[in-house]
C-alpha cells in the first residue's frame, strides 16, 4: 500500500521546471501586452486634456456673456472662480471646482489677447514644454 500513497503524492504537485516554465510563458505575455496597454494610457491624459479645454472655454464663454469680455491674462483662469477686482457684473463662479491642472500636473497656459484666436489655452502635454509629438504634444483651443 505505500507505494500506492508515494506515487500519488508525486503527481499531485508541479516540479520546479514546470513552474519556471509557466512564469517565462506569463513574463513573454506581460511584455507583449504592457506596451499596449500603457500607449492606451497616454491617450487617455490626451483626451482627459482636450475635454478639460473643452470644459474651460465654456466657462470662459459664459464669463464673457456675463462681463463682456474674457478675463486677461493677469486675471487668468482663477476669475473663473474668483470675483476679479473692479468687475459688477461678475456672476460666477464658472466652475464647480478648481480650475483643474491638466492630465500631467502642469497647469493650463491662458492668454488673451491670444496669438491664435481671442484667447489662447492650452496644455504643453507630458514633457511641459512647447512642441512636441505623442503625448508631448501641445493640446490647444485653435
């Protein structure tokens, strides 16, 4: 009867081999699929940055109903949610929270009078600096 017993309990478990095996097998599939699923990452912060300025030029829009004009450059974003100085007819806030930073901690760039249009806001992407390709690259109004 005990050889029985022996012979059982050798079939039971796995063997070192099989368990290297099975862990190179899951590293081959990890390295085929990371790649992938992190460039979906980045185009996520891209789009979360494009519906963000989306979001804003509503607000901006809805404060130029409001004022008649944008905010300048030195009132920035933060009138949005901040009664500037000197302007009555301010009904805001605009945003039911904090101007957001973009997708990559950075915050968004506003100027006006704008070199594109009206106004110019944008988001210098990943790197934070001007330029770029991919997930560098500068998401603007215009």
């Amino acid at each position: 009867m005990t050889p029985r017993f022996q012979s059982a309990t050798r079939v039971a478990g796995f063997t070192l081999l099989e368990l290297l095996v099975v862990m190179v097998i899951i590293g081959m599939l990890a390295s085929f699929v990371a790649p992938k699923f992190f460039a979906q990452i980045g185009k996520s912060q891209t789009k979360t940055a494009r519906a963000q300025i989306d979001a804003l030029e509503k607000s901006l829009d809805q404060y130029r109903l409001d004022i008649g004009h944008y905010p300048t450059t030195e009132q920035g974003l933060a009138a949005l949610n901040e009664r500037p100085a000197g302007e009555t007819k301010w009904s805001g806030p605009y945003l039911k929270k904090s101007v957001p930073m973009d997708p990559w901690s950075h915050a968004y760039i506003y100027k006006n009078p704008g070199e594109h249009s009206e106004y110019d806001l944008l988001s210098y992407g990943k790197d934070g600096q001007p330029g770029g390709t991919d997930e560098a690259e500068d998401i603007t109004n215009w």
